[in-house]
C-alpha cells in the first residue's frame, strides 16, 4: 500500500475553523459562537485553534436526535398566525 492511501483513510482528530464551517455547512463566526456556548469543544495547539472531530460529530447527532422543527420565515409567519400574534390582530 502507498503512504498517500493510508493517509487518505485516516479520519482527523481536530479540524480548524475554517474547515469546521466547511464542515457544517455554516459560517467561521458560527463555530466560534458554537465553542463559546460549548456545542463544540476546542483547544490551542501553538497558536492554532482546533475543534475536536468528536465534538462535531456529538453535535450532529444531537441535532439528529432532536424533534425537526421547520424554522423558515414562511413556518414562523404560520405560528404566529395560528397563535394571533400577527400585527393585524392587535
């Protein structure tokens, strides 16, 4: 086996922010607010931030576990309809 598809097979320990956000599909501040409020863990290597693959992963399967709850605008114009809170109502 060549050293390159070895290394290919090896899953990372820790990811930057950068590749984070790459990651979950959201911004570099997002994973900042998200190991502020410790959904995901991080840690200092020299100077380098890392975001531990495990937390990640963690993260994603308590999202995964958690009831869908739609959160377009269309589905919160809808909830605040069906509970008069639409500026009309007052």
């Amino acid at each position: 086996m060549s050293e390159k598809s070895d290394h290919e097979r090896v899953e990372p320990l820790a990811l930057s922010p950068r590749a984070t956000a790459i990651a979950l599909d959201c911004s570099i501040d997002r994973v900042y607010r998200l190991i502020k409020a410790r959904e995901l863990i991080a840690y200092k290597d020299g100077s380098h931030t890392k975001i531990t693959m495990a937390s990640i992963k963690a993260r994603q399967a308590r999202l995964l576990a958690a009831p869908f709850q739609p959160t377009s605008i269309a589905a919160n114009r809808r909830h605040s309809a069906d509970h008069g809170n639409t500026p009309d109502a007052a």
